[in-house]
C-alpha cells in the first residue's frame, strides 16, 4: 500500500487548527494506520495508531480519524510545539510511511 | 521506562556490512514486543528495515531484498542490524524502536535517538 500525504507543507500560526491527510492506494484493514510527528534533530513520535487512539501522554488537542483510504490527522488548536513533520504509516504486507507534512509557522 | 541506544561505525565502505546494535535498557526483551529498525536518507522520510521477536521470528521490509539480517541477544537485552552490500543510497539515520505491543506490531511507540552512518570511501 502507498501512502500519499497531502499537502506537503502546511503554513499556519499557533491556536489555529491543522488538517493533514493520509491516502492509501488500497483500503487499510482494520483501520491498520498510526501517526508519528517528528520536531528537527529527534526521533519520530507515536502519537495516534489504529487511525484513531492516542498514544499514551499524547494531547487531546491530536485526534485521528478516517477509514477505508481516506484519513486524516486533526490538531485542534497549534502550540508552538507541534510544528514539525508528521508521517502517516500503515502494517500490512509491510510496513510504510507516507512522505509527510510539515507543518510550519505562518 | 524503556530506553534504546543505537551504537556501531558511522562510516561505512560501499559494498561493505553495515552493523548496528541496540541496547534496550528499563524493559527486558525476553519480555515481550518486537523490536525493529527504521532508517531515514538526511533530509528524506522514513523507511521501514525491520523488526525481531526475542524467539527470533523476523519480518524484514521487501525492497530490501535478502540484504538485511536482524538478529537478537537475549541475554544482553540487545538486537541488531547487519545491512550487506551497501551504497550510499543507504546513508542514513538509523533507529532503533519498539513496538506498541506484540499484536499491534505495526506501530513503533518507543525510539533510540538515531545514529547517522555515511556510506563513503
């Protein structure tokens, strides 16, 4: 399964709310889609898996939604430490990433 | 609370074997989980290698072919990549994580900080 993430960059000023988009070429099964942020220098971060549980210790600002090939990684108001890249990932067959957003600040 | 440590050679020779190991400290890996690697090209997005249960069942990524070997140390609370053949599209940040649980393996929730390895002559 390809994962396309959409947009590529998403430019926006704190305590507004961000939007990003996961599509897969196939239908995920059982909803088989987490979410990883990644600030500059760090390793990713868990935050949302089976499209819509947090991870333990995540905000409740992150909430994940969607189904099917169609997902969506919504913040529901940005503080200054959520902007980073955000990677959309799927287990199947295998394991893949898509090629993420980077949320910036306007 | 679960610590990972990536460690081996930051630079490698093409067509040599890259190898990295990783020490798992707050959890015993005989405990449970799988446990992978994850690599990242500067300035690129993430790509999948891995991962190993401590029994040493392994799932290692397709478009990797028969390059990877993914082993595992009980006993030292360690695993490791070794990664043949290498060039310098494999230059990269590799990590080592954990998976959230041993059905939900999918999903890494725990990360070593990464270390760079440069494929040059």
């Amino acid at each position: 399964i390809v994962l396309t993430q959409s947009p590529g960059t998403l430019s926006l000023s704190p305590g507004e709310r961000a939007t990003l988009s996961c599509r897969a070429s196939q239908s995920v099964s059982n909803n088989y889609l987490g979410w990883y942020q990644q600030r500059p220098g760090q390793a990713p971060r868990l935050l949302i898996y089976g499209a819509y549980s947090r991870n333990t210790g995540v905000p409740d600002r992150f909430s994940g939604s969607g189904s099917g090939t169609d997902f969506t990684l919504t913040i529901s108001r940005l503080e200054p430490e959520d902007f980073a890249v955000y990677y959309c990932q799927h287990y199947g067959s295998s394991l893949t990433f898509g090629g993420g957003t980077k949320v910036e600040i306007k | 609370q679960v610590q990972l440590q990536e460690s081996g050679p930051g630079l490698v020779k093409p067509s040599e074997t890259l190898s990295l190991t990783c020490t798992v400290s707050g959890y015993s890996i005989s405990g449970g989980y799988f446990w992978g690697w994850v690599r990242q090209p500067p300035g690129k997005g993430l790509e999948w290698i891995g991962f190993i249960y401590h029994d040493g069942t392994t799932y290692h990524n397709p478009s990797l072919k028969n390059r990877v070997t993914i082993s595992v140390d009980t006993s030292k609370d360690q695993f490791s990549l070794q990664l043949k053949s290498v060039t310098a599209a494999d230059t990269a940040v590799y990590y080592c994580a954990k998976t959230l649980t041993t059905v939900a393996r999918g999903y890494f929730d725990y990360w070593g900080q990464g270390i760079l390895v440069t494929v040059s002559s």
